[in-house]
C-alpha cells in the first residue's frame, strides 16, 4: 500500500510492511494525545460516520473516542434494526448517502465481505471494524502492535517468536487477520489449539505454509504451550453457530488460569486476548486470577487499539504531518496524565 490519504481499510491483504510501520509510527506518535497530556483538533469539523451493525463495545466506542480525540465528531448507527437496511436498502444505496454527511466511515457488519460491497459505493474512505467471520483488520494491527511492544520491552523482536493461537480459531476473524500480517515476518512458529471442529480454517494454513513458517496442530491445551512466547486466546464465537446448544458444546473446552500457566507457560509469556473474554462460570477462558499477572496484556492491547485508529484515521485523511500544528493544552484534570 503506498498511499493512505483517500484510501479504504478493508483487508489486512492490502498492506506490506512499510504500510504496517507507517502506521505504527503514526500510532506512537497519538501517545500523548491519548492519554490527555495535550489534545489536537487536526480534524475539527470534520464528521465520522460510526456504523456498527453487529453487537460491539470496545470497538465501536474506540473507533469514536479515537476520532473525538482528533476534535472530530461522530454520528453512530448501532444495529441494523435501526437503519433502513432493515427496509431492504441495499449496502451500495445506504453507502452512497451516509457517505455524503460524512467524512470517514468505520463500519461493522455480520456478513462477509459486506464491507467491501459498501465501500464500492462509498465517496469517502471506510474502515473495517469486522465483517462476519471474514477479518477484523484494526484488531490485527493492534495484536500485531502489542505484540512488538511486549516484545520489545525484553529486547525479542517478531521475527523468530512462537505464538500459540488458542480457541475458535474457525470463526475467530482476529486470529485470521493477525496470522496474515504475521506471515509477513520471517521464521515464525504456530501452535494452533482448537477443537478439530473448530480448526483454522485451510486458506489461513495456506497463507502460513506458504510463507514458509512452521504450524502444529492440536486439540490439547496441557503439554503445547511450553515454547510459546504469545499466548492468544479467544473465546467461542457464539454468534456463528446455528443454535446457543452448539456453541455450548464447546464452551469452557480451554481454560487459562494462574495455576495453568505457571504449569505449562514460560515464565514471560505474554497473555492476550482481543476481548470480550466470556467470565460466565460455564466457559472462563481466561480467569480473573490472572488480573494482576505483570504478562497479562489484554488491557494493554485494548488501550493501543485507540492509537492504531487515531492513526488511520489521520493517515486516511492527510493529516498525520499536521498533529503538532493544531495542538492545544489539555484544561481539565486527567488523572491519564497523571501516570
């Protein structure tokens, strides 16, 4: 991808690694503006189009908060009960007019591919914030940007990690996105853990054996995490399985608590998660006596989601060399800055 201004964000296949470090670069730079030390009204008056046709919290409310903290404004549609494609409107004709009120567009949409289909009828740029069981391509980019930080913090790079993929890996549109940019490193090790029904589907397989890394695949949890150096989890994609019992078929199938993980983890592997992680006694897949673990990292990897959409929006819109010009201090008490 060599150009951002004007451009949509819908697949993970549309960039290389200068694109990836562009926008990491970009992201730390929204540091400071994030956690209210200064603010920037780069794009005051200028309107983002939230929609959000498929149940969300982090996601929807990030892709607002990260443009409100660029002194934009948000108008959100929430669930496809309250928009006209309730109606019978197709994708292209709610495209080609919510487009006209507005000047970015962060869509989320049950159906594959469906934000693709109303990208092509779109006057301005949009941004995937997950179509269906196909790609979540901010979730990959913000996995991808925390893992190169936890990393980072002991002197490892990507390239050469491990990385165990724990889950629904079938319907998990993160982990089918993050294994993508992964590929575009060198030497990686994949230990993917799901149920065999649940298993990663062949087209990412392809992807990783075609770029020459290395996979085991297994159902077992105990025994295949020793070499990992990121743990994601992931939880049962209710929403993608025909009935509530088939789902629960599988609930609660993988675990992760403090006594797990000091049996079977490294002492420095990473935990990470793209949330929500389901608490329900019948599936916790990710204890809350890991909470204070200094390797749990989901709440790190939520805070930096805000960075990577604060920095495709200002990429998108050509005003990433403008962030300084239009800076202001921050007048209320944060107690972000704080820290």
């Amino acid at each position: 991808m060599t150009q951002f201004e004007g451009s949509h964000i819908l697949s993970v296949n549309q960039l290389d690694l200068d694109a990836i470090h562009t926008i990491f670069n970009v992201a730390n730079r929204m540091t400071p503006y994030a956690l209210r030390e200064k603010r920037t009204k780069v794009l005051e008056g200028a309107i983002l189009g939230n929609l959000f046709f498929e149940p969300s919290t982090r996601t929807r409310v990030s892709f607002g908060c990260a443009f409100n903290l660029l002194g934009g404004h948000v108008r959100e549609t929430t669930g496809m009960a309250s928009s006209s494609l309730s109606k019978g409107e197709s994708l292209y004709d709610t495209a080609r007019v919510l487009s006209t009120y507005s000047d970015v567009i962060a869509m989320r949409h049950p159906e594959a591919y469906s934000v693709k289909e109303f990208a092509e009828g779109s006057r301005v740029p949009v941004i995937n914030g997950g179509d269906g069981a196909n790609e979540h391509p901010t979730q990959a980019l913000l996995d991808l940007f925390t893992i190169q930080k936890e990393l980072g913090f002991a002197g490892r790079g990507v390239d050469g990690m491990h990385i165990a993929m724990v889950g629904d890996l079938k319907h998990g549109r993160t982990v089918h996105s993050l294994s993508r940019l992964l590929c575009m490193h060198k030497n990686i090790s994949f230990t993917l853990i799901s149920p065999g029904e649940l298993a990663m589907p062949d087209y990412v397989l392809d992807d990783i054996a075609n770029a020459g890394h290395r996979v085991t695949i297994t159902d077992q949890l105990e025994g295949n995490l020793h070499q990992a150096d990121i743990l994601y989890l992931t939880r049962i994609q209710e929403e993608r399985f025909p009935s509530q019992d088939e789902a629960n078929k599988y609930r609660g199938k993988f675990r992760l608590n403090q006594s797990i993980y000091t049996q079977h983890c490294k002492s420095n592997t990473v935990i990470m998660h793209p949330l929500p992680r389901d608490s329900r006694a019948q599936a916790n897949e990710l204890d809350n006596d890991l909470n204070s673990h200094p390797n749990l990292a989901i709440f790190r990897q939520a805070d930096n989601g805000l960075l990577i959409r604060m920095a495709l929006f200002a990429l998108t819109l050509g005003v990433d060399t403008q962030l300084e010009k239009y800076e202001c201090p921050v007048n209320w008490y944060s107690r972000k800055a704080d820290r």
